[in-house]
C-alpha cells in the first residue's frame, strides 16, 4: 500500500474555492443615461423624502396609520376591508414590471429600484469624501493614516445622517411626522426608535456595503426577468460585428464604418467574442470583469486564443476596458447579455465618451434589441405586448372603477352565538345580534335600520335611526322579536341605509324560533 | 495575484427528484414543526370562531387546513432560496434558436 494519492495544490491567494466578493470601484461617468438616472434620483427620493410632509384636508397626505387600522392616500383612505384593493394593486404593479421588461428590458433596475436608487446616492457621497475610482482603489490599499481616517470618517458620517433621515422618513409614513419630528428623538416610542434605526441600518447596509450583490444574489426579479425577454426587447448591447476583433491602436484608423473591411458576419463576431472571453488580454484581465459568456456555451472546452491581428483587420473596439470599469456590477457587457446587467447604461455612456475621442460614430454599444444588433427589423407590437397590455388596461380600469364607487358603509350583523333564542313571555321569542356598522366617509351620517323578515319577526323596538359620526365604527346590540309559534331557522335581512337613501346595505343573518 | 482568466467551478445541474426533494422535504419537516407548536397554543376552532365564524370548520379540517398552509409558507421560501443559489452560468446562457 504505497500508492500516493492525487493532490492538487490550490492558489493559495486565490482559485480557492470559497472566494469573498471582490469590492466594485464603478468609474464616474456623465451622459445621457446618466442624466436620466439622476433625473430619476431626485424624482423618486423627492417622492419619498417629500411626501410625508405633504398636508391634505387637515391631516397629512399619505399616512400608513397602522395603529387605527386605516391608509391614508391623498382624497382616498382605505379600511382593512379594502385589503383586496391592495393586494390587486400588487398584482397591478407586477404587471408594469412585465410590460416594460418585455418592451424595454430592465427599466425598473436602471431606474427605478430603491436599491439601485439609493446605492447612487451612496456612491455620490463616496466620490465626494474618497474621490474617483482610481483614488477610491488607491486610498483602501493604502495603510490607515490621517488622510484615510479622515476620508473614510467624512464618507460614514454623511451615510450615516442620510441613513438616519431615511430611517425617520420610513416611520413618518406611519406615524405623522410633524409630531414625529417634534418628539425627535428622546421621546420617541420604543417601536418608533427601532423601526428608525432598522431601517436606517438596513439603507446603510445595503447602499453601502452591499450594493450590486443584492441584485446578483438576493434580488428574484434579476432571476427571472429573462423570461419576459425576447429578441425584440430593448437591451444593453456590444454590436460585436463592429466592435471585434477588438484592439488598441493609435489614431491612424478610421472606423469600421467608414473602411473596406465593414461589419463582420455575426457568427465570426460572436466566436471572436467568445474566444477574447476564454483568452483575455492583458487589459481586459486587469479589469477583473465578472459575469459570464452570455453568447456560447459555457460547457465548450478547448478554445482556441485570439490570433495576432493586422491593423486593418480590427473592429472598432479599442479595448479600453472603461465599459467593465463604469459598470456597477462589475460586467463586461461584450460578453453578451447577462443577468447581471441592471442597464443602467453606464456602459453606453462611457462608449460613446470614447468614441468621440477617437472620432468614431456613437453606438459601438447602444440600447438596441437583439434582432437590431443582428441587422434584423424589431418588432414592438408582438402577441405577449397585447397580452400584458389588456390585462394591465382590464385590471387598471377594475381597480379604478372598484375604489371610486366603494360604498362608504359597512354593516355586518354577528348573531348572538350564546343562545339560540330566548323565550320571553306573553308568547314572544328573541333572538340577538350584534350589528357593526362603520361609516367610511369623512362626515357623519344618520342612518335608518329596518328588518324583511317572514312570519311576524320584527325589529324589537322598531325601526330606529342611529347617528355615526366621521369614520366612527359603531356596535349596537340588536333584538328580534317573534311570535313563539315560529319554529325552525328563518332567514332575517337587515336593511342600513341613510336617511337621503343615498347609500344603503343589505345584510343577510338568521332567526331561530323553538325547534 | 488571483488568475481570473481561468474559468470558475460550476456545478452541473442536480438531478430532478434531488431538486424537488432538497425544496419539498425540508420545508415538509418545518411545517410539521410549526403546525405542532402553533396548535399547541391555538385552538382550530378558538380560531375559526375568531375568523370566519360562518363556516363549519371542524378541528381536524383546521389542523390540516393549518398544515398546509405552514408547508406553502416553508416550501416557497425553499424555492426562493433554491432559485437564488443556482449559479450564474444557469442564467447566462445563449439565446434560443430563432424559431
């Protein structure tokens, strides 16, 4: 028994298998997607950060007033009972993502996810405090000093107040904030406190630290968005038939575009693709880009390298890596698609910086669709358009139709369950309930409870008329009288309606007389 | 310095009774848990009295109705966890062949 076993000896510095997830340095980068997102920035965090000090009617504007059970939207408020309204506004919202994914990819995650919205914001206060990627990069390698102490120190402070605030604006959807403020913070109550420090530390976490790893690990819409994808969705794309064989040289070339050698055929630009993936240059490595090889099959084996091109021969990338370098999650896009990419279009906007500078056409990677990038027409109105479409229409309108003619009345009659019927003499049995009436409107209202009921039950005492006051919710204990040669289960109706007969309710219960 | 040119481990697709069962069979085990100790303190019919008193609801219908309802709970968040972990390479895959 001598017989050695195989071993194979890890890099001990890295190709371990347990690898941490390298920090991403996303490179500044201005121009026209960028703008929008910042549009989109303010627009939304506005929302957010504004909309709690909004008044309306004399109490504020959007209030989640969980304690009393009731939402608060601007004109409308929302009782437990028109739970169903939310949760079809969910599904509501889940169909816009499906529509725009479908016509436009990944709008949501470039644009409008608190997660993405909020990291930006996070990494505006990094670039301030710590500079740009290269500073950024340099300043963590450096040993801790003053300069690092101080810039560091600065970057925390700032996303720890803008976290706090957060945290407090979080709260003030639920608790109104003008007194929340005024409390601030000594008198808050316990719940108050934590929700304010949880969500502020949930912010600093995520915007901070972990960034694009919520989008590639945690996030289940990055993992199936791709079934709403199509050739004709709108994407982030490299237009490798123009790009490859990429290369640096010197401005002697004009581009592609403009040359006798044009654009490749797609299959030759593809494998060129892949191949420079298997094979990276010495630039593209440095880069560390992540991802994958959305454009072959990851199980081909065996790839042979790049050769050595002519000067004549190259596309017109030129190799510059600033691509993977702006990218927030650390991609190389010109691998293709991939599930990691929140299109964001930082990616576009540094490519055409570069290509002004060395005075090529814009658009070597541009937002385009699949079947545009392969020289084929994109078609918009196609058969899963119409379909998320209608049903949007169809359920938008419901929803709409459904919250502006909700009765503002809730009648609800709870029998008595203790005894089935008392007997109360001279010949009369009785029976009680419980009536709950709520009245939903923002004025009181007087309303008038009669009884339908077969064989001589009646209301005891009469018809009545009660008064309810603004969003009061009323419990009268009812009592029917019948007389005792009624036998067996009838079925009662109370009738709730105001006086004007405006709004009226039905509400179906039973009568037991002796078996 | 880490050599990222060469290609991560990635692990071939399990087989289909292991997928289902690695989502089914926890979250079975986790719902038996729950259920027992939910009903230890919770009476079916306290319940339904509290909730939807019109309907006849015997015990044994609300401790299964309870069981079932634990086990979707269980087993969506062991789908969700199962999506999550599948690797990049199951999502970074070609475009189907045009049709």
């Amino acid at each position: 028994m001598n017989k050695k076993i195989a071993i194979e000896l890890l890099d001990s510095s890295g190709n371990s298998l347990y690898e941490s997830e390298r920090k991403i340095y996303p490179r500044d980068v201005a121009g026209r997607f960028q703008s929008w997102r910042k549009v989109a920035v303010f627009v939304l965090l506005g929302i957010f950060y504004g909309f709690p000090w909004l008044r309306w009617d004399g109490r504020q504007a959007v209030l989640f007033d969980l304690p009393a059970r009731k939402f608060y939207v601007f004109g409308l408020s929302f009782w437990p009972q028109d739970f169903v309204f939310l949760a079809l506004l969910l599904i509501i919202a889940a169909l816009v993502l499906f529509f725009f994914t479908t016509i436009a990819g990944r709008l949501w995650c470039g644009y409008a996810c608190p997660q993405t919205v909020w990291t930006e914001v996070f990494l505006w206060m990094e670039q301030w405090t710590e500079g740009d990627r290269n500073r950024r990069m340099k300043l963590d390698k450096a040993p801790w000093g003053v300069n690092k102490l101080l810039r560091k120190g600065s970057k925390h402070l700032l996303w720890l107040v803008f976290a706090l605030w957060t945290g407090f604006t979080f709260v003030g959807f639920f608790t109104p904030i003008t007194e929340l403020g005024a409390r601030a913070p000594w008198q808050w109550s316990g719940w108050e406190s934590f929700w304010v420090l949880f969500y502020a530390l949930a912010t600093w976490g995520n915007a901070g630290f972990l960034r694009e790893q919520v989008c590639k690990y945690m996030c289940p819409y990055a993992r199936f968005q791709s079934a709403m994808f199509d050739r004709n969705t709108l994407i982030i794309a490299y237009d490798p038939m123009r790009g490859e064989p990429r290369g640096p040289r010197g401005r002697v070339l004009g581009s592609v575009l403009q040359r006798a050698r044009g654009l490749l055929d797609p299959g030759m630009a593809y494998d060129l693709v892949f191949r420079a993936a298997q094979h990276p240059t010495a630039a593209d490595a440095a880069v560390q880009a992540r991802g994958g090889t959305a454009i072959a099959d990851s199980g081909i084996k065996d790839v042979a390298p790049l050769p050595k091109f002519e000067l004549d021969q190259l596309g017109d990338c030129i190799d510059c890596t600033i691509c993977v370098q702006v990218c927030p999650t650390g991609i190389d896009i010109r691998n293709g698609l991939q599930y990691e990419c929140i299109a964001c279009g930082a990616c576009i906007d540094a490519c055409d910086e570069v290509m002004d500078k060395v005075g090529y056409p814009h658009g070597l990677i541009r937002y385009s669709t699949q079947n545009a990038i392969d020289g084929k027409p994109t078609r918009v109105l196609r058969p899963r358009v119409f379909v998320y479409g209608l049903l949007l229409l169809t359920l938008c309108a419901g929803w709409a139709w459904g919250v502006s003619h909700r009765i503002p009345l809730i009648a609800e009659v709870l029998r008595d369950r203790n005894a089935l019927y008392r007997v109360v003499g001279d010949g009369r049995v009785e029976n009680s309930y419980t009536l709950k009436i709520i009245n939903k409107d923002s004025k009181p209202q007087r309303y008038r409870i009669s009884l339908q009921a077969p064989g001589g039950i009646v209301l005891a005492g009469g018809e009545r008329t009660i008064e309810a006051a603004a969003e009061e919710v009323l419990s009268l204990p009812v009592s029917l009288s019948a007389p005792d040669s009624l036998h067996g289960k009838q079925t009662v109706t109370f009738k709730v309606e105001t006086l004007d007969g405006q709004t009226r309710k039905s509400v179906p219960s039973s009568f037991f007389g002796p078996m | 310095m880490t050599d990222y040119t060469l290609p991560r481990f990635d692990h071939p697709p399990r087989p289909m009774a292991q997928r289902i069962g690695a989502i089914m069979w926890p979250s079975f085990f986790s719902a038996g848990v729950a259920t027992m100790v939910f009903f230890a303190f919770v009476d079916p019919l306290a319940l339904r009295d509290l909730t939807f008193p019109e309907l006849s609801i015997t015990r044994e219908l609300g401790y299964t109705i309870g069981f079932f309802m634990f086990w979707l709970a269980t087993a969506g968040a062991s789908l969700f966890t199962w999506i999550l972990l599948r690797p990049a390479a199951r999502f970074n895959k070609p475009l189907p062949p045009e049709r």
